[in-house]
C-alpha cells in the first residue's frame, strides 16, 4: 500500500468517525423537582410485570409537542394512559412504580430533551433501597430520535440478568 493510498484510507476514516458523530445527536436526562413538571401527558407505564420487576419505570410524554414515545419493546411489556394532567401522571405513576415492589424508596423524575433544549417529555423512576441489588436506580433507558419518533431502549443491567439467571439453575 502506498502512502498515497493510505493518506486517502485515514482521511476517509476519519470523515466517516466525524460525520457519524455529528449525526447523532443525543438525547439527553437530568434530574428535576416534581414541582417544575407542567403540561398534558401521555403515559407509557414499562415493566411491572410481576413483583420486582427490575425494568418498572414510568415515560410521561408531552402532548403539546410533534413526537411521539415508542418504546422498543414486546406490547406485553408496557400499557399506555392518554391525555392527562400532571395529578393524574403522578397518581397513575405511582401506583404502577410502588405496587411491583416494597424495595422502592422515592420517586425521581427526568426531564427528558434534546441537545437544543426542547423537552420532549419525562422519565419517572422509582429509586430502590440499594440492599437487594447493590444500587437504587435499575433499569438502563438509552433514547433514538428518528422520523418524529423518539424510540426508547429499556433494559435490565446484565449483572441481574446473569442473577436471575444463576438462581433458576441453583433451584431447579
């Protein structure tokens, strides 16, 4: 390979590194006051399944904006409450984040936005005692914006996967 030709290889290498970076641009989570929260919500209420379920979190997406929440996700996975006022999403969240576990301590909530700053909605988090799995805050939720459509990824961390795992093969 000449040098040449190598020049043109890292050259293309490197666009390609750039651009699909600053292609994707990420969405992002902080930590706010359940006080700060305002608007209509559609709700996405992930997880519950049976008792303890790991992946139990609650989505509350703005109804005054253009994109839709869709979890990546089986149906059986999630049920949906539409058009409602922020009493309602915290009377409904809570129910659904502290009726699958006695393990759960508070609720958090996450503004969920875009790198320009428009809100897109809400994560709300039931926070364990860390006792059962060494921390309070479990399941993993990464975001794709695409096509009006905000995609969300929901998880359970590999470590309680690997335990639920290792304890079925110990008692059966």
């Amino acid at each position: 390979m000449t040098n040449k030709m190598l020049k043109k290889a890292l050259e293309l290498f490197f666009l390609l590194l750039v651009s699909g970076c600053a292609l994707s641009a990420s969405i992002k989570t902080i930590r706010v006051p359940a006080e700060t929260v305002t608007g209509k919500f559609d709700l996405i209420l992930f997880g519950g399944n049976y008792l303890d379920d790991p992946e139990t979190i609650v989505f509350a997406d703005l109804r005054d904006d253009d994109i839709a929440f869709e979890p990546y996700s089986p149906d059986y996975k999630y049920k949906r409450h539409n058009n409602l006022t922020l009493t309602e999403l915290i009377h409904v969240a809570r129910e659904h984040l502290f009726g699958s576990s006695v393990t759960y301590r508070k609720i958090e909530f996450r503004k969920i936005y875009t790198p320009s700053g428009q809100i897109l909605g809400y994560e709300i988090r039931a926070i364990q005692w860390p006792l059962k799995y060494g921390f309070g805050d479990i399941p993993e939720v990464s975001y794709r914006l695409k096509d009006k459509k905000l995609f969300l990824y929901i998880r359970t961390p590999e470590f309680i996967e690997n335990e639920g795992i290792r304890l079925k093969r110990r008692w059966w």
